[in-house]
C-alpha cells in the first residue's frame, strides 16, 4: 500500500524549498522502498534547485543517503528488507557494452526506479539523482542500494554516496595515485578534502592541497595534505613547482570545475602525469589550451565519473576502512539538522561553513 511520508520539494528555479508530503508507491519489480536515516547536503541538489540540472520541476531533493531497506518488489536478489544500504545513482545495467566488457563501473545504461513518487494531488515528483532522499522514505531501484556494514554511522555512512566517494575515487580509481606519487589537488571543499583522503589512502608521498580559503586549507592539512597553498595570494602552478622539485605533481586533481582552475591543473603537473577533473563545469564553460602543449607535455587528461566506483565493490571496501580507523568519515560531517533545515544549510553551503550538513531522521 503507498505511503505519505514528508519530504523537502524544489517546486521552481531559484525558490526556497518547501517541506511537503509525498506519496511513496509500494515497489514495483526491481524496486525498493527505504526508510531513510540520513543524508547529505550536496551542491548538486543545490544545482537541481537552481536549475541548473535540467528543468523537470518539481523536484525531490536528496541523493547522499544512507538508510535501511523496508520492502522489495518481484524479482530482487541484491539486497532484503531490514538490511542497511548505502544508496548510489548508478545502479549498472550488466548489458551494455561497458558492462559486457567488464567495465561496469563505467554502465553507459544506469537506471532508477521505473515508478513515480508524487505529491499528494498526483503530480509526478523528479527525485534528485534518481533518488529522492530528502524524504522520510524514497523509492529506488533495488541496484541502488549497496549493503554495507549496518555498525557504521548513517550520517557518515551516506556521504560515500556521492561527494565522498566522487574525492576517494576520482585518486584511487580515475588517477590511478601510487605509492610516492606526488599528488596536488585544487578546490578543497567536500570532493577536494575526499581527493586529499584518496591520495593518502593510496600512499602518496606529497600531497599539496590549493585554495583561496586558509580553513578549508587547514582541514586539508588535518585529513592529510602535507602541503597548502593559498593561490588567492600565490600562483599555484609555480608553488606546485616548487614544491615537487621543480617538475609538477604527479597527479593534480581539479575539484572546481572551472575553465582557470582547469588550466591551473593541466600546467601544474609534470611531463606524462595525468590530469583529472572531478570538479562539475556548467554548459556554457569552454577551455582552450594550445594543442601543442597538450601533445608536448603527454600524460592522460581524465575526467572522474562518480570517483569511477564500482558501489558494490567499493562501498563495503570503505566502510570496512572506516570501522577500522583508516578512514574518518566523520570528520566530513560539519553538523546534523533536520528536515526543515535544508534552506538553511543550503545558504551556509554559499558561505562555505561546512563540509557537509546532513539531514538525520
């Protein structure tokens, strides 16, 4: 039977978001309802406010969630009510020519719920990212839930469901960081900071992290930058320079998504390292560099698709790390509010105050 549960609404580009009930349908084939018990306060869902997503109001906001699944519908192996999921926006399909090839983690074909959540006239809602977790309760599809250890904390847990993981990944997975790599990583806001976390992790020996921002620097530094550089006040090429002999990182991830940045990026790395950009451009952004620089200088120029994760092999990977102590997820979450306060947090994210606020049921 649905269910009327409360949930935060994006009704038009630019207006605040209001709280509303929604109507949760009973999960169809290869769906499942989960109770939600937290959720990040992602840019994206910001993003999705401002239109600047696509313009497919209203919207239900919430993407970076953790939660517990209630009930599956026909035909779902992966996961069973009562077990406690990370939920992803890349469900893989397993039949398309990335999949066939054994590169899932790359699904040209991912998918989400066939149903639709609606507000309670019946209007169809678009749930942020395919999923829709600013809400008591959301409907996925069933390969959107990754069962992970049901120890870990929800609000910590959840963040591996977009920023977090999209850092870690865009080191481990997409920059391929090696053991006494050097490793600078520009923009450090949730994503940038999980960046710093990936190269650590993979064991970087030098890890330089770039900002305008001194306290975004100095949680840089305590999760494990060894390095920081303030470019409002240095150029950060020549100060990646100097701080890599010279040369350039091996690795330089760009967590802005902008066209200088970028072009920061590209020219602070040395000859043959790679570049990857996990950073999100907007549509009208172009970049121009001579071509006989990109040819001249080699190396990979890479852009990270949700870190390049595979969720069912590198979510339980993480939480693991994080049960163990290797990896502090909690330090990632700057606050926890409610519901309601999901305006709120969106105007302190503007500000830069936090690495994430989540939203705790």
């Amino acid at each position: 039977m649905a269910q009327q549960v409360q949930g935060v609404i994006a009704r038009a580009k630019g207006e605040p978001v209001r709280f509303e009930t929604i109507t949760v349908p009973d999960p169809g084939p290869g769906e499942a309802v989960v109770k939600v018990q937290a959720c990040g306060v992602c840019h994206t869902d910001l993003h999705y406010r401002e239109g600047g997503i696509n313009d497919e109001f209203p919207f239900l906001l919430g993407h970076e969630a953790a939660g517990v699944v209630e009930s599956v519908g026909d035909g779902v192996t992966e996961v069973a009510p009562g077990d406690f999921v990370v939920l992803n926006w890349r469900a893989v399909c397993g039949q398309c020519r990335a999949c066939l090839r054994g590169r899932p983690q790359y699904c040209f074909a991912t998918h989400n719920a066939k149903q639709k959540m609606t507000l309670a006239d019946g209007t169809e809602l678009s749930p942020a990212l395919g999923i829709g977790a600013f809400a008591e309760k959301t409907l996925v599809a069933a390969g959107q839930c990754t069962k992970v250890d049901p120890d870990a904390s929800p609000a910590a847990a959840g963040l591996l469901g977009c920023g977090v993981m999209a850092g870690i990944g865009a080191a481990i997975n997409t920059g391929e960081v090696g053991r006494g790599d050097s490793v600078a990583v520009i923009g450090c806001g949730g994503v940038g900071n999980a960046a710093v976390v990936g190269a650590r992790l993979a064991g970087a020996a030098r890890i330089i992290a770039v900002d305008i921002d001194d306290k975004k620097l100095e949680t840089a530094r305590s999760l494990g930058a060894t390095h920081t550089v303030n470019s409002r006040e240095t150029d950060p090429v020549e100060a990646v320079r100097e701080l890599t002999g010279g040369n350039g990182a091996d690795v330089v991830i760009e967590a802005v998504g902008r066209p200088e940045t970028y072009e920061q990026a590209f020219y602070a790395r040395d000859l043959a390292g790679t570049v990857v950009l996990v950073g999100v451009p907007t549509p009208e952004m172009k970049i121009e560099l001579p071509l006989l620089d990109v040819f001249g200088r080699g190396g990979s120029l890479k852009s990270s698709w949700y870190g390049d994760c595979l969720p069912s092999r590198d979510f339980p990977m993480l939480i693991d790390l994080y049960r163990q102590g290797r990896l502090d997820l909690d330090a990632f979450v700057t606050e926890t509010i409610a519901l309601e306060d999901v305006e709120k947090a969106f105007e302190r994210m503007h500000h830069g105050d936090v690495l994430r606020s989540v939203v705790v049921f």
